[in-house]
C-alpha cells in the first residue's frame, strides 16, 4: 500500500509539459491552422478580382464603345486568371502538406504565418502586372511578379522541410514515396521559379507563363513521369517505419 502511494503521488508531480498529449488533440490543432490558412487562402483569391475595374460611363467619350473597352482591359484579365490558377494551385499543394502532418509546434506556425503573409500580397503584384504590362517599365512588373512566387517557393520549403525532417510532425505509417516526391519538388521549385524571376527581365511574357506552369504542374499529386514507374517497381517501402 505504501509504494502504490508512493507510486501514484510521483505520477501526479509529473509536470503538465511532459505528459504526452493525446493524438486527437493534436489533429484538432493541426485542423484549426487548416482552415485558418484556407480563410486567407479565399480571402486572397477573392480580392484578385478587385483588379479589375469596371469602365465609367465618362471613360468611354463622346461615341465610345463600352465593348472595345472591355477589350483594352484584357492584361487584367491574364493577370486575373493567372494569379486565380496560382494560387489555387498553391491552396491545393497546401492541403497536400497537411495531409500528412499530424502535429504542429510554435516554428511550423511561423512558416505557415510567412507563407500566409506572401499568399495574401499576390494581389499586389496581380494588379501592378495588370497596369504596366504594356509599358516599357513592364520587366520591373515582372520582376515583382515572378519574385513573389519565388518567395513564396521559398517558403512552402521550409513549412515542409519543418515538418518532415526526421518525421517531426508527420503522422504515422505515410507513404515514404509521397513524402520522397514532396521532398524533391520543394528541393528544385524554388530554382525554377528563380530562372522565371530572372526571365522577367528578357521577357515578360515568357516569366509569367513559366510561373503559371509551375504552380499548376507542382499542384498535381505527385510527379506525373515517377507514378507509373512507382507502381511497375515498387523499390521503396510503402509505410514509414512506427
């Protein structure tokens, strides 16, 4: 009787920051960063459209077409479009992440706070390539443009890489070739999108098609040309050691 005393008034001093915490708990605090990013996610995406501007009756003159207007609008419309697709391609390589993460600590919400910070200033870039994509300061524009999706390359690495060494906030039993694939994709997007930041300065044209390509092809799940040899040889186990 006495060592059970003992016994139960030791675990009761064992300090509250030891305790292991249960893995609901932890899922509920990754879910709640989720859905916090997917609001400035939509938030973002909204205000894109606040770019284009609706023509004033004034605008048009005497005889003015309301039509051919519209029309002269059309690098707000690309700029629209392509920053829409970028960063709902980017939305969905941010659910891919959190798919696999079980946990989270103070540093992966500072990544995910850098990461959001950079997502809700696409609008700015989107707005300024708009204005000046027809001026001869256009390669400035581009710049801009191309550097922030660079940045925000930058910054999707180091969420994942945060998350993923050593599988420190990674749920248990993931697939190893998913995680293998992410590791390579954040490993050489942020080259690539620093050669269209630099391409912005040939052409600008050529800058934002490459961004707009990248986003779309790292959004798909997993790399398109290693699917099918995955699963012809499957060299690589398919669940992470407990």
């Amino acid at each position: 009787m006495v060592t059970a005393d003992i016994m139960e008034k030791t675990q009761g001093s064992v300090p509250e920051r030891t305790r292991k915490v249960p893995a609901t708990f932890e899922r509920n605090e990754t879910v709640r960063v989720e859905a916090f990013s997917d609001g400035v996610f939509a938030i973002a995406i909204t205000l894109l459209v606040l770019g284009i501007n609706v023509p004033k009756v004034r605008e048009l003159g005497a005889g003015g077409s309301l039509g051919a207007t519209l029309i002269k609008q059309w690098p707000h419309y690309l700029a629209f479009v392509t920053s829409f697709i970028t960063i709902f391609a980017k939305w969905v390589n941010h659910h891919r992440i959190f798919s696999f993460i079980q946990r989270t600590d103070h540093p992966f919400l500072y990544w995910n706070g850098v990461l959001l910070l950079l997502i809700t200033f696409m609008p700015f870039p989107t707005a300024l390539l708009a204005e000046y994509l027809l001026h001869p300061e256009a390669g400035v524009a581009g710049a801009v443009f191309a550097g922030t999706y660079a940045a925000i390359a930058f910054a999707f690495k180091g969420l994942w890489h945060h998350a993923s060494k050593n599988g420190r906030l990674l749920a248990e039993n993931v697939d190893d070739r998913e995680i293998r694939q992410i590791t390579r994709q954040y490993r050489y997007g942020p080259l690539l999108y620093l050669a269209a930041f630099v391409l912005s300065f040939v052409s600008v044209g050529l800058s934002v098609g490459m961004c707009l390509c990248l986003a779309v092809f790292f959004a798909v799940k997993g790399w398109p040309m290693m699917r099918p040899v995955l699963h012809v040889f499957p060299i690589f186990p398919r669940k992470r050691k407990p």
